[in-house]
C-alpha cells in the first residue's frame, strides 16, 4: 500500500555530484526541494579517484564555481595535493587538479544538503516515476508517493548497476552500495529507452605495504592556487603522491589472463570508457608500447587507503594481486579493496533538451551520468544547470541555455545533445573550438553575471567579481600606456631572457607580447606597479599576450553566433526536404535542432544540407 508522503516542487533522485549541485541549486532559488539517496553515507561519495578537476575538467569547476555551484568551495576545503596541469603548453589549456580527502569531502558534502533551507535529504529508494495531472510522483521502495512538480534523474552508476571481478558478477552499485533495481522498468514503461554503459575503477592498498624508495616523488606546486573564488584562505599542500610503471612481467600476467576478463569473454554488455581504459584494455589496444604509468594517491588524510590511478580493471582478484606484485614497489602490497567494473543503465542524451530537460516528457531532466556522461566534475556541471532549469519551468521563466562559446558547460551538454555517445562522454579541452576563450582563469568573467542574474551569487560575491575585473582591466590599460625607455636594467633583464634589447623606448605591453618575457619578468624595471593578487596579474598578462589571437577567436564565435540566431521551426519534417541527404534527414528528425548552428554540428548533417537549411529559410546572410 502506497502512501502519501508530501510535496514537493522539485525531487532529485541520486545523490552524486550532479544530484547534489541539483538539489543545492533548486532549493537556494527558493523551490522546496528533496533529494534522495539510497544510502545516506553515499552523498558526495568519490567512488573512483580521490581527485577533482584535470585537463578540461578543472575548467568546469571553475565554471560550477562562477555560477554559483558547490563543488569547487568543497574542493578547496579538502584538498590534500594541487597541481596546475599542462604548464609547459599555453593559457587555454592550462588546467587545476587537486587530491581530495574523499571522505572529508563526502562529510562536508553531507552536512552542506543537510543545512541548506528549503531541501529535505531522504535515504530511500525511488522504484517507481509516474505522471499524473497533479504532476510527477517518486515512489519508494517502502511505498512512500512524493508528488513533485519536476524531477531530475541523477541515478549515476547506481541505475540496475551490476558489479564485475574476473567471472564473478552480480547485482551492486559503486563502493559496496545497493544497486537501484526498481526504476529501470518504471523508466521503460514510460517510454524511455536505456542502453548501458560501463565504468571500472582501480585497486585500494594498503599504504605501509608500499615501498616507497622505488617510486617517483609527484610534489604539489609551490604556489596553490583554488578552484572557488569564494576561497579566502591560503591553502598549502599536506601530502605527495608518486608515480611507478607496468613493465614485461605485468603485460605478460596480463596477456595470459585476458581470457578471464568480463569485457574480452564477453559478460560485459556495456560500452566502456574510451578516454579512460582499463589496464587490460591499454595492454591490448596500445600493444606496441613498453609501459604505462600509474599514479599512488592517498585517499585521505586520515586513512591508510592508496589509489593506483590508472590501474582500473576487472580482472579476477587473484589475477590482480599478481598484476600489483610486478611493479617496482608494489612487490609485497596488500589490496584493501579490489578493482572492478560496474556496469549501469543510462540514455542516449539525444533524447534531452538544451536545458537537460526531456523532450517528450515535461517537468523530467537528467543529469549526470544517466546522461551518458563519465566523471564528477561533468556531472556536477549539469546537475548544476537541471537544477536550475527545473526551477525557471516550475516559476514560467526561459531556461538557462550556456551556448558553446560561454563556456565548457555549455560545449559538454551541446555534444551530449546534439551528437550524442557512444561511449560515456569525457569533457576534453580539444572538444572546445573556442578555448582560448574559455579558459578557466576567466571563468568568472564569462559566468558570474549568469549566476547573479539567476540568483545563485550573491550580492556581496558579485561586488568583489566586479573589483577583479576593474583591477584587471585598469592594470591592462596602464600597461598599453606605459613606455620603457632602454636602460641597462631593462636591457640585462631582456638579455638573460634571450630576446633582444631595446635601443628605443616601447610600451611595457609590447614587452609583454614577446613570447620570452612575462609580466613578473618586469618587475624589477616596473616602480609603480600595484600590488595585484597573482591570478589578477596572470589574467591581465594572457589577454595583453594573446590579443590577437583572442580576437580572432572571437571573430568564429561572432559567425557561429549568426547562425545560432537562424532558428528552425520545430513542426518541420526533414524528410520532405528536397536537397537534403537521406543521412541527414534521419539526424534532423532525430534531434529536432532548435537552430542552425545546432544543426550544423549533428553528426551526418553536412556544410552542403546546412546549406540547404539556409536557403530553406530564405537566404545565408
């Protein structure tokens, strides 16, 4: 027997790292909100690596920040170890990482939803989503109905998730968790076709059984910069990781044994990762390589618990053991959880709106990795925007649409619902074509005024966003009208930089444009320069250093924003368009793009059928 529970305006079922920025952002826009779990304990869990940001990902914590959201402020309070990635390449990818205290993490996490006024935290199992006149209604395990006006589906690795280690497998979610069993049926009789994905995660040792002598030392950097602009305190790196190699022996234990893995045998229906492979998987598909490199990360500060990033497997837990004994220092260690794949239900993200709202079903959004998407910080990012977007439907207001040129956000959910996944989705900086737009120092510039008007940045944020950008601009201005006259200080320090003295004078931004030269260089020679915050400094450096090539990026987003101005009716029907190919009007009909620009980045979808679509439309200027 079914009772009636309450109501609620938004329900967020999961709660990850995208039902947690859901649940957070609907109930600070004032919705009441609730959010389940299956168990409490799993709130903010980091069931993979114990670390948040990388390459591209470090980019939308940034943006999760600019916007209001909470990953980076927790981030920042329980970071262990941050480094700066891709230093020795330029602005645009330069990209923040940090080793997180996961299960500090989680506990802040836990406690933040537990504070925050207008969200109720439930650990329960959500098995049955059904539409009624009165709205949506989440049914638990236990029979308790919550009618609620919009739901937001962050089930993660959890939806009918199977565990698998060598040939043992069975019913389970991340971490030892259950397994969310019900809903997939509910979800199938509604109408929405599920397909599965599968993900897999390393091995946890036992820290003393390391011998360290053998590893190389990984230090964080010197200078620790945050991911949340709302971070005040200086933060200093407690711990270092290291760095060991697979060699022969472990290729060869590998090889022998491949038969026993669920993904070669066969047992494994879900589509993995490709960006992030398991070692068995690497040995195979990069045979001709000699090593692969593994990272020992501790899991917390107050834990023995060591993470072997890059290890993922599911091989079988006696095979994986020996796997672990081939590696220079590894030889004696002793595996406290073991490796394994899960596999999980998802959807194809084609089927969702730009607000991440479904298309067929009014008030249902999804977010996360029931998305098709891999990673914590893709996930946090459009749980985020569900969040959002679920309030701006319930109060009658347009939704948040982040375009490809504002942000990653914006480019992760594009792809997602333009052109869909094969394979769970890994936000990369080679996905933008404006990254030199959007790089994460300017994260801020680019977002915080969204997150101001939506109202997820408060007053007082918005004040001190407006000062750095004031500093920065003023400190650009007084640069450009700067002149250096030649002199012996200038000239040495020019000299020992290995670019070419001055014999006349130049501005002090012209200085800065040559490639050898950089803003702290000039220093010395620079008396009334203000006393800036060093990310203030670096900005103003980056977009005196790369005007022009800003500029001519922006010149791409200014067309591409031409043709996201075309829109396209949405009662058209592709298929009685002459001109255009069979390929693309299957695609068309398929996604129903909302404007041209869209159109034009489906897969299948040409320049000459976007051609065709202009001139359907009545001319290309």
């Amino acid at each position: 027997m079914n009772y009636k529970a309450g109501n609620f305006d938004v329900a967020v079922i999961g709660a990850g790292h995208a039902g947690i920025e859901a649940a957070l952002a609907a109930a600070r826009l004032g919705a009441k909100t609730i959010m389940f779990c299956i168990n409490l304990d799993s709130i903010g869990n980091m069931p993979c690596n114990p670390s948040i940001g990388g390459t591209a990902k470090g980019h939308l914590v940034r943006e999760i920040d600019a916007l209001g959201g909470e990953m980076g402020v927790a981030a920042d309070k329980t970071m262990l170890q941050s480094r700066m990635l891709n230093l020795g390449k330029g602005p645009a990818v330069h990209s923040l990482r940090a080793q997180i205290d996961r299960r500090a993490y989680a506990a802040l996490m836990k406690h933040t939803v537990e504070k925050q006024e207008n969200l109720s935290v439930k650990q329960a199992e959500v098995v049955h989503l059904f539409e009624s006149d009165d709205g949506w209604h989440c049914v638990t395990k236990m029979g308790a109905e919550y009618t609620c006006k919009t739901v937001i589906l962050a089930t993660g690795t959890f939806l009918a998730g199977k565990i698998f280690v060598g040939e043992v497998n069975f019913s389970g979610g991340p971490d030892g968790m259950f397994a969310a069993e019900g809903l997939s049926d509910s979800l199938v009789k509604l109408g929405i076709p599920l397909r599965r994905f599968k993900t897999g995660t390393p091995a946890r040792v036992l820290k003393s059984s390391i011998d360290f002598s053998e590893l190389e030392v990984q230090n964080g950097d010197e200078r620790v910069i945050p991911f949340s602009y709302r971070t005040k305190e200086k933060k200093q790196n407690s711990v270092v990781c290291h760095i060991s190699y697979t060699n022969d022996k472990t290729k060869e234990i590998i090889l022998e044994n491949l038969h026993r893995s669920p993904l070669y045998a066969g047992d494994i229906e879900g589509v993995g990762p490709r960006y992030c492979p398991s070692i068995e998987d690497k040995i195979v598909r990069f045979a001709d390589k000699k090593r692969h490199q593994l990272f020992i990360e501790p899991c917390g500060a107050d834990t023995e618990e060591m993470y072997l990033q890059g290890m993922s497997s599911s091989l079988p837990e006696e095979v994986q053991v020996e796997i672990y004994h081939s590696i220079k220092g590894l030889e004696n260690v002793e595996i406290m959880r073991n490796a394994y794949a899960i596999e999980y239900d998802c959807i194809d993200p084609i089927s969702l709106e730009a607000s991440l709202e479904f298309k067929d079903f009014s008030g249902l959004f999804g977010a996360g990795q029931f998305n098709g998407s891999s990673g914590y910080e893709e996930a946090a990012a459009q749980g985020l925007v569900a969040g959002i977007n679920a309030v701006r439907k319930i109060q009658g207001k347009e939704p948040l649409v982040l375009t490809r040129a504002s942000s990653y956000i914006g480019t992760l959910i594009d792809d997602l619902i333009t052109k869909g996944c094969s394979d769970p989705y890994r936000m990369m900086t080679s996905r933008s074509e404006y990254r030199l737009l959007l790089r994460q120092d300017n994260a801020d510039e680019r977002l915080t005024p969204i997150g101001y008007e939506i109202g997820l940045i408060n007053e007082e944020e918005y004040k001190e966003f407006l000062n750095r950008k004031e500093q920065k601009e003023k400190e650009i201005k007084r640069l450009y009208a700067l002149s250096v006259p030649p002199s012996k200080q200038v000239n040495e320090i020019l000299e020992r930089l290995g670019t070419t003295p001055l014999s006349t004078g130049i501005k002090m931004a012209e200085l800065i444009k040559r490639p050898e030269v950089s803003y702290f260089d000039l220093a010395p020679v620079d008396k009334d320069r203000p006393s800036l915050d060093y990310e203030i400094a670096q900005k103003a450096e980056t977009e005196i250093k790369y005007e022009g090539y800003i500029a001519r990026q922006q010149s791409q987003v200014d067309e591409m924003l031409r043709l996201e101005n075309k829109l396209l009716p949405q009662d058209i029907d592709y298929s009685k368009i002459d001109g255009l190919r069979l390929e693309a009007r299957e695609k068309l009909n398929l996604v129903r793009p909302k404007n041209i620009g869209q159109a034009s980045r489906i897969s299948g979808v040409s320049p000459s059928d976007v051609s065709v679509l202009l001139i359907k439309l009545g001319g290309t200027k």
